[in-house]
C-alpha cells in the first residue's frame, strides 16, 4: 500500500486511529461486550458492513441495536438477579416498533411498571445478599463483640440509649437550638472501632445530619452549637453487615468523638 496524496493518508491515518483505540480497548478487558472478540471474524463483518448498499443497511442497523440490546439484558440479570425472556421481549418490541395499539402495556405504562419491577428485584437481591453476609463467621463474631460493647458501656455513668438503640454521652454542652436534620453543620469528629481503631477523623467537615449514616445523623440533632458528645453506634445504624470498605468491617459498632462548631444558616 502506498500513500502518493492527502486522501490515501488521511485514510490510513484514519484507520490507524480507530482500530488502534478499538485494539486497546479490547487488550484492557475493561469492556464486557468486548471480551472473547475474535478479530478475524471480526474485520470480515466490519469490512461487509463498510462495503454493503443501501438495502442492507437496514438489517445491520437491526443487528447493531441487537447486540446493545443483548448487552443491556445482561446487565440487568446482573444488577437485578431478573432473567428478561427473549422471545417476550422481541415480540413487544416488534409490536411497540410498529405503533401496534393493541399493546398488553402501553408504553406510557412502560417505565413505571420497569421501575417496580426493577426495584423490587434489585431489593430482594440485595436482601439475599445481606443475609449471606450475615451468616459469615467474621458477621456473627462482630455482631457478639458489638453487642457486648455496647451493653457495657450502657451501664456506664452518664451514658444514655435511645429508642434506636443509639447510645451517647454528653462530654461537653452546647446552646441554642438543637441541629434539625435538613440543616447544615460545621463538626470537628473522629471515628474509630471498638478496639480503638481509627478508620476517620476530619477537624473541620461541614455535613448535615441525612447526610450521614443514621446513627451518626441521630446523635447530631441531639447536639447543640458548641457541645461535644461521644456516640456509640449500633451496627443496624452504622454500615451493617456490609461494612464500607477496607477500614470497616462487617457489623462495626462506631464511635465517635463530635464537636458541633457551628450550625450553618
């Protein structure tokens, strides 16, 4: 191949540019879509596919929908554990394509009733995931040690517990009104496990409390501007079973340490 003008290297370089980002792409394993490609049975339907007329162009443009289709039916079954029967699917959309009124849901109706469905599959995936993590030995032996943390420190001087079960103690009063959940507040805290493992700590952060996790949230609308508080967090008001990353585990009771510096108007 030779390049002898503007047209013939403005289309090498082209080509260059595409298939070389394609290539990457396909070599980073980022892609789903892309993994197990081969690329010889490749370049022959993308060189058809660049070669065709116009009464093909239909028909890849259906294969072309049908394959983000595919992709998107995976991620679902992913996200949701719900398995989206095919044949249904195409018979609908086939149907909806070509305006048929005769439609079991119209597509007005369409999106409320994903919305549902999706929703309530996604929840009860994550309900069984929950309860799987629960049953995992590091679950049960945290929830133990949590719950007999907590049961000490109930009996201690000047500890108070909540309905919640959230347990606090007052190291410092603050005045004026207490913090209201929608408002914002600038809070000096430190947060760390029951053996004393510190996982935060911020002397200047500005948050409101439903920003935060519900324990956390709870103590701050019992403090004022100025008062200081330690707050010992269940488990089922902190991160649960699922923990949050690396620095807290699965069941953690929290502690922190908080200082109300100020209420934000």
């Amino acid at each position: 191949m030779k390049l002898e003008n503007a047209a013939d290297s403005a289309s090498y370089a082209l080509g260059v540019s595409n298939g070389a980002r394609l290539g990457e792409a396909m070599k980073s394993g980022m892609y789903d879509q892309l993994k197990g490609i081969d690329t010889s049975d490749f370049m022959k339907g993308f060189a058809a596919a660049m070669q065709s007329d116009s009464t093909q162009r239909s028909y890849e443009m259906g294969m072309s929908q049908g394959l983000y289709v595919k992709e998107m039916l995976k991620n679902i079954k992913q996200g949701t554990g719900l398995e989206i029967d095919v044949p249904t699917f195409i018979q609908a959309y086939e149907k909806a394509l070509a305006g048929d009124t005769t439609l079991l849901i119209s597509d007005m109706q369409a999106n409320g009733v994903l919305d549902a469905i999706f929703r309530a599959a996604a929840e009860a995936k994550e309900k069984e995931e929950l309860a799987r993590l629960a049953e995992t030995p590091e679950a049960k032996e945290n929830l133990a040690k949590g719950e007999a943390f907590l049961a000490e420190k109930a009996k201690e001087e000047g500890v108070v517990k909540t309905e919640s079960g959230l347990l606090y103690k007052v190291v410092k009063a603050g005045q004026g009104e207490k913090l209201q959940a929608n408002q914002r507040a600038k809070v000096s805290y430190k947060g760390t496990l029951i053996d004393g493992t510190q996982f935060d700590a911020n002397a200047s952060a500005t948050f409101s409390p439903a920003g935060v996790v519900k324990g956390f949230g709870e103590g701050l609308q019992l403090m004022q501007k100025g008062g200081k508080y330690i707050l010992y967090i269940p488990a089922e008001l902190g991160y649960g079973v699922r923990g949050a990353g690396d620095k807290i585990p699965t069941n953690s009771v929290l502690v922190f340490e908080v200082e109300v510096l100020d209420i934000l108007k």
